[in-house]
C-alpha cells in the first residue's frame, strides 16, 4: 500500500524537513517543527505523489487515498477533541497549498473549513464568542467561493465596502455577529448568482472541493507559466496540507504575523516583523488594517509592537527565534498566529533576501559558528554581488516613470540627455553627468559610452553591443526600450508622449530596466568589511585565477580594487577611438604614401606607448595580456562628410578619394573577414608600432619601480599554426630591436587567442608557437554556432523560450559545443606544452555557471569586466568547493 498521507502534530510527526520533494516545503517543514517540540496545530500533508498520480490517471484519485484521508482527519479530532462537522463544537481546518517550491500561481490558502449555517451556531456557543464565530464564516465562504468555486474577489469585497458604508465603520473588528450574518447571507447570494451552484454546507463536500482545486491549480496558466520561467518541471506536483485550526480572531489576546529571524533588507540581527492584533491569515499582508511592529526597539511613536502589547507570546517568539536558527541554520521566514495569549506556528522556510543582507548574515553566522566558511561561501549567490557594488536608487526617492527596457547593465545613474558620443564626451569633460540615448550603439560609440554615466537604447538585448559594453565598463544600461522614439535630427525623443530634449535629465535602473523622468536620488556603494572578509574566504579556497578586461587607466584601477590578479584582455582597438588620436588612425589606413603612413603611425606609437605605460603602472608587477589589433579596419573609417574632409585634408586629397578608398574597405560580413592576425598579416608595420609600444612601456615601468614587468602580447583571430608562426617571427623581430636599441633585456610572452573552431582543433600544432592561450568565447560561440551576436536578437529569444536552447550560449557557455572545444584545445595544447598557460577573456569569464565550467576543465584564470571581478573571485571558490563535494562523493 503507498503511504499518501502523513501527519504531523500531537506527537506523530511522520515527515522531516528533508522530504520536501515529497511533502513540499510547507508540509516537510510543520512536521520538523513540530518534532523539534515547536507548538504547531495538528495536521496531514497529501503527498506530491498523489499530484503526479491525480494527472497520470485522467484526473482521479489513487483508489486508497480517501481512507487515509479519514484516518488522519481522525487522528486530528482526537489530537484537538473535536468533531469535524459537529453542530456543537465543530473541527475547522485550513488547506494549504505547498509545492518543493514555493511558488505563485498556486491555490491560495482556504481557512475555517468545516463552516456552515448549523456548525457556526456551534461555534459561537462553544466559543462564547458569536462575533467571532460568524467573523470566521464569512472569511470561509469569501475564500471557498473565490478560491474553490471561482468567483472574483471583488463581488465580496464590494459588498462588505457598500455595507460598511452603510453602516458607517471602517475596522472589520468593529462589525458585530448579526450584522456579519447579514455579509454571509449576502455572499452565499453572490455565489448562487455567478456559478448557478449553492454554496456546499457538507464539511466533507467542502474538504474535497477545497483539496482538488489545490491540486487543479498545479496546471492552471499561471503555474505552468511560472514553472516555464523558472525551469520547475511539471512532474514535481504539490502537496496539500491540511490543518486544524488556530484563531487569530478571537478577541485582544490573539494575534496574526509574519516576522523573518533577521532584517532580510539589511541582515541586521534583529527581530523583524508586523502582527496585527484579533486577525486572520493574511490580515497582515492585505493591508485592511495597518500592521504592528514586533520589537519596541523598531516601534515608532503611536505604534503597538507586540513585545508590550502581547509580552508573554512575544518572549516564547523570541525563544523560537533563536532555536529555529540554531536548527536550520538560517535566517528563518516565519509565519505565527496568536490564540488567547498562546503561541502557534504556522510555517517556516529559509527567508528571502537582499544580496546585502545574504552577504551580512552568512558572514555573522560563520562568525557565531552557526555554519562553516565553507558554507557562507557557498549561501551568497555570486551573481548578488553585482547588486552591491553599484549606486541603487534610493528606495525613498519619489519617482516618476516613463518606460521600461532590458536590465542590460546593474546599478542606478542620471544625466542629462545626449544623442551623440561627441557630445557625451564633450559634456563629460566639462564635469557634466550625461545619459547617452541611441537606437543601437556601435563600436564608435564605445568612448561616449565611456564618458557616460549610463546607455539608453531603443533596440537590441541583453548581449546586444550596447548591454555588452556597458557590462564591462560598468556602465549602467538599459537597453531595447522599445516605446522610445528617437529623432536625431531635432535631437529630442519621444516617450509615451513625453517628450524629452538634448539636456533634459533622465534617470535609468539598470537593475530593473526601469527610465524615470529627472534626477531620482541615488544611495552609494560601500564596500563592507563584510565583503572584504567573504572575498578573502573566497581567496583561500578558489584554484582559478581571477583577471579582469580592462584597458583604460579607470578600468585597470576598478579592476584592482575589485582584487584582479592581472589583465587577461587589453584590447587596443578601444584606444584607437580616443578622439585625438581616431585621426591618425584615420590617415594610416588611408595613406597610400609610405611616409605618410609611417608618420601617423609614430604619432600612435607615442599614444599607445602612454596608454600601456599607464596600465602598467597600475597594474604594478602583475600579468598584463595585450591583445593586437582585432577589428576590421573599417570601423575606424570615417563616415560624416566633415569627418571625411577633416582626412582628405590631413593627407592632401579629395573628398572623393578619400570616400572611394573608404568604400573600397567595406566587407559584406567584417566578422568573418579581414581582421585579426589577417591585417597583421597584411598590414605588418600596424603589430610592429604595437609591439614595440608595449615593449618601450614595459622597459620603462620596471626601470620606473624595479618591478619586473612580463607583458603578455596576444594575437587575435588565429586559426592556423602557419599564421602564428609568422606573426610571432614578425614580433619578435621587433622585439629584439627595441631591445638592441636599448641595450635591455625583457622577459616577455607571445601568445594566441583560440576563438575559431579550427584553432581549438588544431590546438597541438598552435602551441607549438604559442606560450599561453587565450579562449576568446564570445568569437568561438559565434563561429561554433554560425550565429553572429549582432543578430541573434531576432531568434535567440524565441529558441529559450522554446526549449531549443537552455541558455543564451552568449551569456552562459555552451558545455556541449563551445565547451568541448574549450576542452579539446586546452587538452591539446597542454599534451604539446604542459606549462602552456590557459585562461578565458569571453564575457563568459565573468558567469558563475561558466566559470564552473572553466574550473572543471582546468584552465589557469578567468578574465570579466572590472565589475564582475568580485562575482568571478566568489564564483570560482564555490565551483571549488562543488567539485571538493564531487571529489568526495567519487
Ligand atoms: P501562503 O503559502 O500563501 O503563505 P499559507 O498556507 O501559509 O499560504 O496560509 C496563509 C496564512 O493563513 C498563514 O500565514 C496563516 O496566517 C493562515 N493559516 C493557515 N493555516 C492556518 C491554521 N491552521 N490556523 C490558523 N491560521 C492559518
Ligand atoms: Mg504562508
Ligand atoms: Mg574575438
């Protein structure tokens, strides 16, 4: 016989907390509770089995379910002396729903079942109380009639409104018993009007009604929906609990309330919560009336904490405060209710938090050796830490909202309005904050993004170039709002019929995807020792090395104040943008003057030299990986006609010259064209000014601190050993002139970026030429899919949402495919070269699901956006610490 139903209370506790995939999490936790001696009403949980079963078999019960069913119903009037349907001193029951999960979209609970015209009468008399008894009957019949028998809230509360009206009260406590039975002679009416059906007076009618409308609503729209998003399987089911109940509205010594064992905003170690004196269920959270404070210490003038009002169910609160922490070692969500002075507990689970608040309680509970470090490492999530290290609106602040986009990029900025990089950078400079607002941005964009305290976008996604960016400079972000219209000819844009001017300010949340008209205030980030000591824990346990991209002097010193232990990405293109150096780069590509290329070239060479001796500086000593120019050199051509004429007269031609050897560059598809290693290849004097650029910088930084620099030179987009090679010799030729030059030596390194699928499989022959690799993941997801990142937008939703695809594969790898590659070409490579050094400079450097990954596969470091150092430093330790657990499982 399968055991469907097991009961808990009055000393039978058959569950625990560990058999919530059974029971759900409400129904395993009651029966913990109560076997740890907690005082909680007597009930049963019907399994989640019996769901899967109900949906398997067309909709019907397991033949035996309905015998179990009454032995523990049984069990219950014994427990509490009391007869279910008794017309003298009736049994009620709630019934609560409960899935593994808790999870919106599921029955809402259903209290003071047992209740009709004849067992109220019951209860009046055996309670002494009749208001309370008829206060209890029309709870039931509003909740059975809406919850179980469909009918909207409102009908109900209309009714009562119109009848408080009449009677002139605003407090439901001040309705009297006969005037309640008038509400429920009215409610049964409605019901009868809007489902044709009576309101069912047989108890055992009411239960059943109450238990198949639990399990009916783990297949309602709203579930399924939730459970798509959050990738709960069907097959999980709910559990039903069903419970005798405990009476929050019996008069002044009864209470309701939910409290958490700790500030879950903060972490505070307080006592955190609101009651509401003679109440019910969820009086609290409905706001009829205004909830209470727990604590004196939290009370305000005029208001009635409960440590006063009701001290003695307060004190053994407290004791149970302290001892449910102690048992499930956690900040506990609890929910109570108050009858006659005596306490009762009606659900615990482990409480919802703030990433501030995760961070302050793992941390104090290591401390006070409730868990270990090991365990505080592994209850922050690493994602949360983004939360904390970006300015948040100030949640007091009156604000006024105009639309909503993609949370591309976290954190809170204002600014006044710009529709241009050029002006972004112009009013930047000038000490101005300024949101940068585009369509859709594009590398040129990247040094106003830079200057801009956040990025506006009415096109593209959460990988679109706009989010990407602004993620690794740690710009805030909001991208693809789709109600803004733009017009960049009279500069002014137009939202849902607001309409806002160059110059105007906005304020973007980036953490939300909320726009708001003008300055919203903002709260700072601070770093709380709290977070200094998690990182250190985290220090000590990760093997992974943590780098971040950076290539400004600004990102190079977030970086090492978020704890980077080098730079894995040095992309030198973002320094060919810089506005007084955009026309040298602008003359070198276009030249077809031997000398008047080499000039422009030494004037970058002079730049880059400045730009690498500043990172070094910063970087003081640790690893720097530079990367070679990358992009098509396209991307640097100018477009405007005054851009243009600027050019033709730097180098003494015409404008038609200029815009036909402009045309003559453009590519049908640049990704997969001429760039990478293929412009040095072709354009070898462009890594030469680089090369020796880094070299000269890093010769006079150690002169500068007599600290050893090792530059690391990486070369993009390579996909055969030949092409290495070449490359190499070219560089180190130049290398070696520099040196002779000088007189110096340097250690230094050369190396490649994998990021085609051909060079991860040809891995074996590329180390042969290469002292470290780099997995550029965001080229290789390109390339291994076919897909370019620029477009995915248009399908790569609708594949997730499809379950065509788990994940994004440019958010989180690609284990199967991008990921085997990773694999392939670090295994080959290191079979060539053992002590060939492996990182990852992908935007997946800095994803905790991917960085598991990385650390499975035993690269040597990660390498994220300044901002994400923290989420990667605690994202490796506890991918450490899972594949310890493995380790030892195995
Ligand atoms: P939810 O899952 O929405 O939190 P619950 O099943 O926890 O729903 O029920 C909501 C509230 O109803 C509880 O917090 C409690 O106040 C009240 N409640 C539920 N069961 C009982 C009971 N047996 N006695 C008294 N109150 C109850
Ligand atoms: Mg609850
Ligand atoms: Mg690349």
């Amino acid at each position: 016989m399968t055991k469907w139903v097991y009961s808990f209370g009055n000393g039978l506790n058959e569950g625990r907390a560990e058999m919530r995939n059974l029971l759900g999490g409400k129904g395993a936790n009651l029966a913990e509770m109560a076997s740890i001696g907690l005082p909680v009403p007597p009930g049963f949980t019907i399994t989640t089995d019996v769901c899967s079963a109900f949906y398997e078999n067309g909709r019907n019960y397991p033949d035996d379910l309905r015998a179990q069913v009454d032995a523990a119903m049984q069990r219950i009037e014994t427990a509490m002396g009391l007869r279910f349907g008794d017309e003298n001193a009736p049994l009620l029951v709630s019934v609560r729903s409960g899935a593994r999960v808790s999870m919106p979209g599921m029955m809402d609970t259903v209290l003071n079942l047992g209740l009709n015209d004849r067992t109220v009468e019951g209860l009046a008399r055996s309670s002494g109380d009749p208001r309370f008894a008829w206060d209890s009957y029309r709870r039931f019949v509003q909740m059975y009639g809406s919850v179980v028998m469909g009918v909207t809230h409102h009908h109900f509360e209309d009714v009562l409104d119109q009848f408080k009206r009449t009677l002139g009260v605003l407090d439901d406590t001040a309705i009297s018993a006969a005037q309640w039975r008038e509400v429920v002679g009215a409610y049964h009416e409605i019901i009868r009007e809007h489902t044709g059906q009576e309101f069912p007076s047989d108890p055992q009618a009411q239960l059943w009604g109450a238990i198949g409308a639990v399990f009916g609503s783990w297949m309602n729209p709203r579930a399924n929906t939730y459970r798509r998003l959050h990738d709960i399987p069907a097959s999980w089911g709910t559990a039903v609990n069903v419970q005798s109940m405990v009476f929050g509205n019996m008069g002044d010594d009864c209470a309701t309330g939910v409290c958490f064992t700790r500030d879950p905003a903060t972490g505070e170690d307080v006592f955190y919560g609101e009651y509401l004196i003679n109440a019910q269920g969820e009086d609290v959270v409905a706001g009829i009336r205004t909830p209470q404070p727990m604590s004196n210490a939290r009370a305000e003038e005029g208001q009635h904490p409960m440590e006063t009002v009701l001290p003695d169910a307060y004190a053994e609160l407290l004791r149970v405060r302290t001892l449910l922490e102690r048992h499930y070692r956690d900040m506990q969500d609890i929910e109570f209710t108050v009858q006659r002075n005596v306490l009762y507990l009606l659900q615990t689970r482990n409480g919802k938090r703030t990433a501030a608040a995760a961070l302050k309680i793992s941390i104090d509970m290591a401390r006070e050796g409730l868990i270990s470090k090991e365990d505080a490492i592994r209850r922050v999530p690493a994602t949360s830490l983004d939360q904390l290290l970006h300015p948040a609106l100030d949640p007091k602040a009156e604000r006024i909202q105009l639309t909503r986009g993609l949370p591309a990029s976290p954190g809170a900025a204002s600014g006044a309005v710009v529709f241009t990089a050029e002006e972004c950078e112009a009013r930047a400079a000038r000490g101005e904050d300024v949101i940068l607002v585009r369509v859709e941005t594009s590398p040129e964009d990247v040094h106003g993004m830079h200057a801009a305290r956040g990025v506006l976008t009415a096109r593209g996604g959460m990988t679109s170039h706009a989010a990407v960016v602004a993620r690794g400079m740690g710009r805030v972000c909001v991208a693809g709002a789709g109600s803004i219209h733009i017009d960049y000819a009279t500069m002014v844009m137009t939202i849902d019929g607001h309409s806002i001017a160059e110059g105007d300010w906005i304020t973007l949340d980036g953490s939300t995807g909320a726009v708001y008209l003008g300055r919203v205030a903002t709260i700072p980030p601070v770093l709380s020792d709290d977070f200094n000591t998690l990182m250190g824990w985290a220090d000590s346990i990760r093997r992974l090395g943590v780098r971040a991209n950076a290539e400004t002097p600004d990102d190079a010193r977030t970086a090492r104040r978020f704890g980077a232990e080098g730079i894995g990405l040095a992309r030198t293109e973002h320094m060919f943008f810089g506005p007084d150096r955009i026309g040298h780069v602008r003359q070198m590509i276009i030249a077809d003057e031997e000398a008047v290329r080499q000039r422009a070239i030494n004037a970058l060479l002079t730049f880059q030299r400045e730009d690498f001796v500043s990172i070094f500086r910063i970087m003081a000593g640790l690893p720097v990986t530079v990367r070679l120019l990358d992009p098509p050199l396209h991307e640097f051509l100018p477009h405007a006609d005054a851009e243009i004429a600027e050019v033709a007269a730097a180098l003494g031609r015409t404008v038609e010259e200029v815009r036909a050897r402009c045309a003559a560059l453009a590519e049908a598809n640049p990704m997969l064209g001429h760039r990478g290693c293929r412009l040095g290849l072709t354009n070898p004097e462009i890594y030469a000014m680089q090369v020796r650029a880094i070299i000269e910088a890093a010769l006079q930084v150690s002169d500068e601190t007599g600290k050893g620099i090792v530059p690391e030179i990486m070369i993009p987009l390579v996909a055969t050993r030949a092409e290495l090679e070449v490359v190499r010799r070219a560089a180190e030729a130049e290398i070696a002139s520099v040196l002779r030059e000088r007189g110096a030596a340097l250690d230094y390194r050369i190396g490649t970026m994998i990021e085609l699928p051909r060079a991860a499989i040809q891995a074996g022959e590329i180390a042969e030429c290469a002292d470290f690799f780099s997995f550029g993941t965001n080229d290789l997801t390109q390339t291994t899919f076919g897909l370019s990142r620029d477009d995915a937008g248009s399908f790569l939703p609708f594949y997730v949402d499809h379950g065509l695809l788990s994940k994004d594969p440019f958010v989180s790898i690609d284990r199967d495919g991008v990921g085997a590659l990773v694999r392939m070409g670090s295994e080959r490579g290191r079979a060539t070269r053992p002590d060939l050094k492996l990182g990852i400079c992908g935007e997946h450097g800095g994803d905790p699901d991917s960085i598991a990954f990385f650390d499975e596969v035993g690269l040597d470091y990660v390498s994220c956006s300044p901002f994400r150092v923290p989420v990667a430093r605690l994202a490796a330790a506890q991918a450490a610490l899972a594949h310890r657990e493995e380790n030892a499982v195995a």
